[in-house]
C-alpha cells in the first residue's frame, strides 16, 4: 500500500487546473467570476500550486508575483476531508518559498487569520462584502463622463491602477477589463480619469472590482451603471475599511454585508490612494 505522506506531491498547476481551483472557490462561498481562471493564470505561470495525493488534486495555494518585490497570496484551500493532516500546510510552505524575499498580501477569510499571523502577516485593514441592487441611473457628478474603459488608452489607466496597488500589473490589467463576461467603464472628466470600475459574471451576484473613484459621487454612478447592465441588476463590492466614505456609500446604495476578510501584509503597509479606493479588485490575485 502507498505511504500517503509520500504520494503526496506539489506541482505547479496546469490551465485546467484553474478551473478546478474555481469551483472549489465556489464551495467555500466566495464567488469567483466565471472567467476570473482565464486572466489569473498569464499573470504568473508558475504561482499557481496543487498539491495531488495520488494523482488527484486536494490542495492549492497561489502565489503571483508583481514586479521586484511584491506578492500576492490566494486560493489557499484543502479539500474538507484532507484537513488537518499537514496537506495544506506543505502546500502553503512550497508557496510562500515560491514569494520569498517579497511583500506579500492576502485577504484573509476569519477562519485562518490566525494561522496567517502565526505566519508573519498583520493585519492592515477589514473588507466587507457588500451585496444587492443599487439604484438605477444615478448620474455622475456635471462634467464628467462614463465610457467604456477600454477606449481610453491603456498607459493612462495603468497608470491609474498604480495609485490603488502597489506594483505595477499592466498585463493582468489589460486581460481583467477585456476578458469575457465583464464591463468596464471609466469615469472622464476634461480628459483626465476620475473613476474605473469592472463588472463580472459570476455564480452568484456578479461583482464589481476593481472600483476606484475619486469621489463618492463619481462611484456611485459607476455602480449604478455597471448593474445596469447586467439581467439581475443584483452586485457585490469588496469594500475596504480604510476608505470610510466607500463604507457609508455602499450603506446608501441599499447594499448589505454578506462576508468579511482582512488585508495582511508580510511587510510594511503599502502606501495607496486610500480615499480613492471603493472596491478591491479580487480576493486572489489582490
């Protein structure tokens, strides 16, 4: 009979293997976008892991690397009736190996903040959730524009993604506004960007990421016309805490908390548009 420890192995995951990586994501509640495997996997080839007990895969953990020294942990996940037998764990060490020397974030479900403290991450801020219908046709502010984000040239809003991040991600960038299944728009104002929003589709309500915004006015009418085009009209937010004025707004758009995480850093806390940032762009890749 085969040692269980020793037909355990970790690999690097296959395309394939994404989509299987999804429907676990699913399982645990969290919604991904229906598309999300397809623009996660170019950003980093080799920081997807899956960790196969006889073949079959039982756990994962990625691990994307942006630019010289920032990281991204996600998909950490044991199939249920593995856990607690230090599957998981070997498949966290290989990964953390793989963003070594980095400053790696993560959002962090309540459940394992506590192991990932235990690993070095602080917690730098709480994300909600937050879910519903929000008013329709809610004007953006006089002047200013809503179009479609990809008629506006990609270095501007590149450029404008680096005030919310903090490494640069234009190809994961450029796949996230153009995969299948979403819209994109920006706000424009006298030429100069004020707001970027995206909208996909996912099993549940389809959730808008990321959604900066330079006001709250400027937001909430990118909210409002991102539902608007979809059947339901039905959105969720990750909504980050240090940006008070996104947490009042998505009180005033109707929509309620369904599901908490938290912001970790390994490092020091990047420094961010913080009043600027209405909407997280994923809980994977960050």
């Amino acid at each position: 009979m085969a040692n269980p420890v020793e037909d355990f192995e970790i690999t690097a995951a296959s395309a394939e293997d994404i989509v299987t990586l999804g429907a676990w994501a699913h399982e645990e509640g969290w919604n991904p976008g229906l598309t999300d495997g397809g623009v996660f996997f170019p950003a980093d080839p080799g920081g997807f892991l899956i960790g196969r007990l006889g073949g079959a895969p039982v756990t994962s953990v990625s691990v994307v690397r942006y630019g010289p020294d920032h990281g991204f942990l996600g998909f950490y996940l044991t199939r249920p009736h593995l856990r607690g037998q230090g599957y998981g764990l070997r498949t966290w060490q290989a990964g953390t190996a793989w963003l070594a020397g980095r400053n790696v974030g993560l959002d962090g479900v309540p459940a394992q903040q506590d192991n990932y403290r235990r690993s070095g991450f602080r917690t730098c801020w709480s994300n909600a959730r937050y879910e519903g219908t929000p008013p329709p046709d809610i004007a953006p502010p006089p002047g200013t524009s809503l179009v479609d984000a990809r008629t506006v040239p990609f270095g501007r809003l590149a450029a404008y993604d680096r005030r919310f991040f903090p490494a640069p991600r234009d190809g994961f960038l450029a796949a996230w506004i153009t995969a299948p299944g979403r819209t994109a728009l920006a706000a424009v104002r006298d030429g100069e960007l004020q707001g970027l929003g995206v909208v996909r589709d996912c099993r549940a309500a389809s959730r808008i990421g990321p959604l900066y915004a330079a006001s709250p006015q400027v937001a909430a009418a990118l909210v409002s016309a991102l539902a608007a085009t979809l059947p339901e009209g039905t959105v969720a937010v990750d909504v980050p805490d240090v940006n008070p004025a996104a947490v009042r707004l998505a009180g005033e758009l109707g929509l309620t908390p369904s599901f908490d995480t938290a912001r970790m850093y390994t490092g020091p806390v990047p420094v961010i548009d913080r009043a600027g940032y209405y909407g997280i762009t994923s809980l994977e890749l960050g």
